[in-house]
C-alpha cells in the first residue's frame, strides 16, 4: 500500500499463527526509515488449537483491524508438515528459472510425486572445496491451495507464502551482518526452528518435535494446575520472571532449554564440519523465552559460542521489550517484505 505518491509505503500485515495465538506486525517505510505500524499478539479464538479455517480467519481480521493495522494483504507462512528440504549437486545452467526447474524434477524424483504437486524454494549453498551444492524446500500443493482458499474466503488477500527460514534470516539481517557460522534458535508452541546461515546464506534448518506448549501439557498433567494458571506460569518463564520459590517449575524449563541447546549443538557441528575454515559467529534466540536468561545460559554452556537474543532495533525503539520483540521475529520478516503487495 502506497500512501503520499511514492514517499510512503505501508507493508502487508506479516501474520503467523500456532495452537496458542495469533502474531502479526505491519511495517511503515518511509524514504530510508521503517516504522512498526502495529505489532499484535492475541490468542486464537474460543480455544481452538487446530486448523484455522475460514471463520476464525475473518475473526483475526477483524481482531487485526481493531488493534490498528490496515488493508488486507497479508504474507504467511506454511505449516512445516506440508514442507521437506533437500541438498543436491545441479549441473551448471545459465539462468535462474533453469535452475528452479532442474531443482523442480531433483525434488520430485527424491519426493517421488508429480513435478506440478509442490511449491519450491531454491538457492545456491557457499561453495565446500569443488562441491556446488543447492538447498531447496519444497511444500505440498494442495495443502497450500486449501489454506489460501480459507483465508480468502475469510475477506483477506495473500500477497506472499514465505519461509520461516527465510522471514527470520531477513529479520537476523537488521541485526547482524558477520559472514562466519550464525545459528538462530527459535522456540515455537508445538516445535521449535534451528537455522544455520553462512556467508548470508541458509545453509541448514531443522525442526524440533517440541515447542513451549509441551511445558503448558506438563504443568497441567504433572502439577494438575489449571489450564489458566498454567498459561499464566508459561508466559512468566517467556518473560524470565521465574522466582527461586517456583524452582520445581525452573527446573523442568532449564531442562527444556539444555535439550534444545544440545539440538542447536548437533546442527552448529554439522555446519562447522562441512564449512572446516569458517569462522563461528553467534547465536540468536528468538520465539517463546527467546531473551530468557535460563535459554541463554543453556545454550551458552552447550555451545561456548556467543549468544543474543535477537531484537530488532525498529521494534525495540518504538518501546517493545526484549521478550516481545523475541516473539515477534518471524512476522517481522514477513512484513519487511517491502516488494510483495
């Protein structure tokens, strides 16, 4: 959306979404200077935790017009059990759209399917020695074509599907600009995101089985608290405020926490070994207690390597927390994506 000629430019609403809650952030740029318009986190709706459909899509509509936001474009991003990745050596071809179609027939040879049942997502790895290799990831067709469906029914337009691999590298790219070895460990509700990136470039993702909706069905079976109470408790660990009397509930959050380092661990290894002369960079810390002082610490003493949280500085100048702007990671490089409207 473009307001006064040229001069301003708001972007689409960058919208996520788990068994817990709904986010979203929309962008202002200005010549050089980008402003959050609004940044939103509400819970889904009536207690639903499953699919969203159509109706509860027109309700976070609503809910998102409410809170300031405007227009209805939105950019998303697909449920991981519709997407799988892939490494493969291509041969040498002289333009893009020819690499995306050799990547194309790779993918469906390897996922054994029709050339047409998938949308890809493809680039090129830094070199390893001789090797030159490409990543790609595909996602289900006709799991992307439902979702789509549903959501314009509800009264709002797709203006981008991208990847949360590649929203949270934009968003790490506001931050950080070393070349060396960087991971991003983001901690979800139902699973958790390792992304490696080299040289500017995702290299490797991975997505953990786990998430801090696992310490939420914890606290309700293993303590019998209530499910209000039990999300109150996991919103004070994503907030770091966990006192010394409430040590039995810490603990089970530090071993969360070690379990994910020890995850991060095995993929910085993988990386570090493929990339033998690449320097370690550091690690960021996004999603539900990304800036928790228990996370960070954990991941310290797994790893040894410098680690953030990752905060963005034009949602930290505009006066969100640490916490916040940890939670906001992935639909704030959903927004910036300034070029799709």
């Amino acid at each position: 959306m473009i307001l006064n000629g040229l001069r301003t430019q708001v972007s689409p609403i960058g919208l996520v979404h788990d068994s817990n809650e709904f986010r979203a952030v929309q962008l202002v740029r200005t010549k050089n200077t980008i402003t959050p318009l609004a940044c939103v986190r509400f819970p889904r709706k009536s207690g639903r935790s499953g699919v969203v459909d159509a109706d509860e899509y027109r309700w976070a509509g609503s809910m998102l017009a409410r809170k300031g936001m405007v227009g209805n474009a939105v950019n998303i991003i697909p449920d991981s059990a519709w997407c799988s990745s892939h490494i493969f050596e291509l041969p040498p071809v002289p333009d893009l759209h020819a690499k995306q179609q050799l990547a194309r027939v790779e993918v469906a040879r390897s996922k054994k399917c029709p050339p047409a049942a998938f949308e890809l997502g493809c680039w090129d790895l830094p070199a390893k020695g001789r090797a030159s290799e490409s990543m790609a990831i595909s996602c289900q067709r006709s799991s992307l074509d439902q979702a789509l469906d549903e959501i314009e029914q509800a009264g709002l337009r797709v203006a981008a599907v991208d990847l949360p691999e590649l929203a949270i590298t934009r968003t790490l790219g506001e931050v950080e600009s070393d070349q060396g070895i960087t991971g991003i460990l983001h901690v979800g509700w139902g699973e958790s995101l390792v992304v490696i990136q080299h040289e500017g470039v995702v290299v490797y993702q991975r997505r953990i089985e786990a998430g801090l909706g696992e310490l939420h069905e914890r606290l309700c079976t293993q303590y019998a608290f209530a499910h209000q109470t039990a999300s109150y408790l996991v919103d004070r660990i994503h907030r770091g405020e966990l006192c010394d009397n409430e040590r039995p509930i810490r603990g089970m959050w530090q071993g969360f926490a070690r379990s994910l380092a020890e995850n991060l661990d095995v993929a910085i290894g993988y990386v570090s070994h493929a990339y033998r002369m690449a320097d370690l960079g550091s690690i960021y810390l996004s999603g539900y207690g990304g800036s928790s002082e228990d996370l960070i610490e954990q991941v310290d003493a797994v790893l040894g390597m410098p680690v953030h949280p990752l905060v963005m500085p034009v949602l930290a100048g505009s006066g969100l927390s640490s916490p916040q702007c940890a939670l906001f990671a992935i639909p704030y490089g959903l927004a910036a994506r300034f070029d799709r409207q």
